[in-house]
C-alpha cells in the first residue's frame, strides 16, 4: 500500500535558510536553544509528555524536507511519540554539565533523520532539571520558540492544554503560495526591478 502526501513549496525564509545549508555546510547559526528549568519536582515522563504535546500540536514540528526533480520541498509527517533522552547529571560536575550542554548545542541538526528538532530532558535532583530544546530556523524564529517554550511550561504547571492545537503553518504556506500567483506579487516585482535597476551586482 502506498501513502500519499501533500508536497510543499518552501517559503523563500525557508529556502534561503536551506540553500545557506546544502551548500555552506551545517552550522549552528541556524539553531535556536533554549532551556527550561523544573525546580517543583522532576518527573521525567511528565516532561517527556510536554514536549510531545507541542510536537503533537504545532505542524511545523514535524516538517521533513524531501529533494525531488531538482526541487526541494516539503510535507508533515504524521505525529509519532518520542521519548527523548533522559540523563541523570546529578553526578556531573558544573563543568561536565556545561560540556554536555554546549555539545548539544554544536550537534548538527540538518543532517540527522531530517528532523528540525532535538529535546534533552537532565536531571541534576529528585526536584531539579531541565529541558534542553534546540530547533532550526527551517522551522522556527525567536517569537515561535518563546511559544513553544510557553506551551512546555504550560504542561509542566497543569495549565489547560486541552484544545491546545495552534494555527497551522500550512496555512501560511499558502497565503504566500496565494500572493506568488496575485496580482499585487507581478506589481510588487515590477516595482523592485524598476526600483533596483541601477544597482550593480
């Protein structure tokens, strides 16, 4: 049996980002990193369970890239439960901590399974840890990591997150797709070529 999906068309911030990628090598100039801190009580499932929640209801989680006929493209994959590492540092020294963290930070991301995300949960205490969280820019910016960070905490405090599902990126996908075939987008373009005719390369 064959599954169908919905191919998309990168967004130009996406493939400007994807293009600086492929052909410059991976770089962490393009991750955002983030950490939550748990100092009430650790509970590793309840962490784990966080972070699926915010994958589960934000589809620009589980955007795959996908290279077809010289293109590349886009689709969601379908949302899966992950259980994510879970290390006990409460043995670590600072600087073994502070190793572990910045390793994290360096680790590629583009290349990995083709997954724009990595979550480590760490615990240093029965009562203290912290989730790591790192997310390519193919899938995020600083406002929508603040979200996501907001929605993990929102979790960890038994906030309501029930109905918890965000707008959809497919849906800004193709508000641009609309404007790429408007008439305001043929104007727009004949107004920057006009405007930037001068301008030597």
């Amino acid at each position: 049996m064959v599954f169908l999906v919905q191919l998309y068309n990168l967004t130009y911030p996406q493939k400007n980002i994807w293009l600086m990628e492929k052909y410059n090598g991976n770089t962490s100039l393009n991750y955002i990193l983030g950490v939550v801190e748990i100092k009430n009580g650790f509970d590793y499932k309840k962490c784990n369970d966080a972070i699926n929640d915010v994958i589960k209801n934000n589809d620009a989680m589980r955007i795959v890239t996908e290279e077809k006929d010289s293109n590349v493209c886009q689709y969601v994959k379908d949302y899966e439960y992950v259980n994510f590492e879970n290390v006990d540092m409460s043995l670590f020294s600072d600087k073994e901590k502070e190793k572990y963290i910045n390793d994290f930070g360096l680790r590629s991301l583009f290349s990995e399974k083709n997954v724009y995300y990595d979550f480590k949960i760490l615990k240093y205490s029965d009562n203290e840890g912290i989730i790591l969280a790192k997310l390519h820019h193919i899938i995020s910016d600083a406002w929508s990591f603040g979200n996501i960070g907001t929605q993990i905490i929102d979790h960890l405090e038994d906030n309501d997150v029930t109905d918890n599902k965000k707008p959809s990126y497919i849906d800004y996908i193709k508000s641009e797709d609309e404007y790429k075939n408007s008439e305001k987008y043929k104007k727009d373009e004949l107004f920057w070529q006009d405007y930037l005719k001068d301008i030597k390369e």
